[in-house]
C-alpha cells in the first residue's frame, strides 16, 4: 500500500472517529457537552460562553469536513502536494475533535483544555501549509473554507474551555476581576485574529467563525445570565476589529492560474 493510500484510509477513519464522537457530544448515544463536567460547559456558565446558537456552526464545520475526507480520495489529488502537506494533520484535528468529546463525557475538564489547545496548534499549522501551496476554485471552497472556519471557531472555543476549566475548579473572583478577564479574554482573541488575517492574507472563514463567535458571546452577555454589556461591548468591537484586520490584509488571486487566494 502506497503512502499515498494510507494517508486517505487514515482521513476517511479519522473522519468515522469523530462523526461518533459527535453523536456522543450531541446527546445521541452519549450526554450532551452542556450537561457533562457539572454544567461548566453550558453557554451561560460563564461571561465568554457564546450563546447556544452559536454551536450551529459545528454543523457547517462537520459538512466541510465530511466533504473533505471525500474530495481528498479524488484521483487527481492523490498524489497532490497540498493533500499531502496536511492529510495527515487533518487526520489528527478530526481525532482531537472526538477525543475532546469524549473527554468531556467522563468530566475531565481540564484534560479537555490540553486537548483543545492541541487542536488548535494544529489548526494553525494546517491553515499554514495551506497559504504556502497554490489553490483550485473547489479545494477554496472544500479545504480553505473548511478549515478555516475550524481555526476561527476552536479560537474562541479554547478561551471558553479554559473558562469553564476555572469554573468547574471553583475558582471565584470578585465581579470587577471577572469582568475585566473576560474582556481580556476577547482582546486576547481579537489581537490573535489580527495576527492569522496579516500572517495569512485576510482569510474570511477564519474571521467569520470569530466574529460569530463574538456575536453569540454577545448576544449571551446581553440575554442570559450572566449578563455583562461590559463582555459584550468588548465581544462586538472584537469581532469588528478582526472583520477590519481581514478586510485590510486580505489577498485575493486567479485561481485559474493556482495563484493563493485568501479564502
């Protein structure tokens, strides 16, 4: 069996491994994340948890990938630089994804943050290799795009795991202090999306999956318990400041050419 071939068997597994771990995390055959680790994951458990409708995009994450694991068996990529620059990768952000789930099941929470930071080191890396290799219109819209979002999303998802990792420790702080570090939280994320817009020519999926996710977190603040216009403030000039970084950096290209294009 050639490398090539592996590598592919190896996707498509990953992609089976996480569709059941997320048939765990939603509730299907498992409890759903909200529920596990004593609630600390619910979306009002603490100022940066994006409001619930906001998980909507695994739904978009998961098609992508789903469209992915097939688009890569396609004969002409097979033996393609960019598949093989982050197959394996890919193979491993899928494995973290249903590793992350599970972890959460048994209420392993601080575990989850160690999972969660490996997934988005390797989000970062993945999204890397992809700047550096010529692009088609299709892989734009299957790989880019998908992959993309990934990274935005699991950014502000990684300040709300750490975040309810504090909760369920029992770590309490005076409400000033709570504040002030779920507003920092938010720069934190906001100067790292500036940092991907300049490093990576202004790509929108990763903006957009921010900026939704700052939207919700704001939303949240506003809405539910607890509520912070403080938080929220901060969230909507966050996602507003990374929309403005990307429009600024982004780099666009002729695709017909396999010229980069910042998706």
């Amino acid at each position: 069996m050639s490398r090539d071939r592996l590598r592919q068997i190896t996707v498509s597994l990953a992609a089976i491994f996480c569709a059941i771990g997320t048939l765990v995390g939603t509730g299907v055959i498992g409890t759903p994340v909200a529920q596990t680790s004593g609630g600390s994951l619910s979306d009002n458990a603490t100022l940066v948890a994006p409001a619930g409708p906001a998980f909507s995009i695994w739904s978009v994450i998961y098609a992508g990938l789903a469209a992915y694991t097939v688009w890569q068996w396609a004969p002409a990529l097979t033996t393609s630089t960019r598949m093989r620059r982050i197959g394996w990768l890919a193979a491993v952000s899928m494995v973290l994804n249903a590793t992350w789930l599970l972890v959460t099941q048994q209420g392993w929470i601080w575990l989850s943050v160690v999972v969660i930071l490996a997934l988005l080191a390797t989000l970062l890396e993945i999204v890397r290799r992809l700047h550096q290799q010529p692009i088609s219109r299709v892989d734009l819209v299957v790989t880019d795009e998908t992959f993309g979002l990934y990274l935005g999303w699991v950014s502000v998802a990684t300040v709300a795991n750490i975040a309810a990792a504090l909760t369920d420790s029992d770590v309490t702080v005076a409400r000033t202090v709570e504040v002030v570090a779920a507003a920092a939280a938010v720069v934190v994320v906001t100067v790292a999306g500036i940092g991907l817009a300049r490093s990576f020519g202004g790509r929108w999926a990763v903006a957009a999956a921010i900026a939704w996710g700052f939207a919700w977190v704001a939303f949240g603040r506003l809405n539910e318990a607890p509520e912070s216009a403080t938080t929220a403030v901060v969230a909507i000039v966050g996602a507003l400041v990374v929309l403005a970084a990307t429009a600024r950096f982004h780099r666009g290209a002729n695709v017909a050419t396999g010229d980069f294009v910042g998706p």
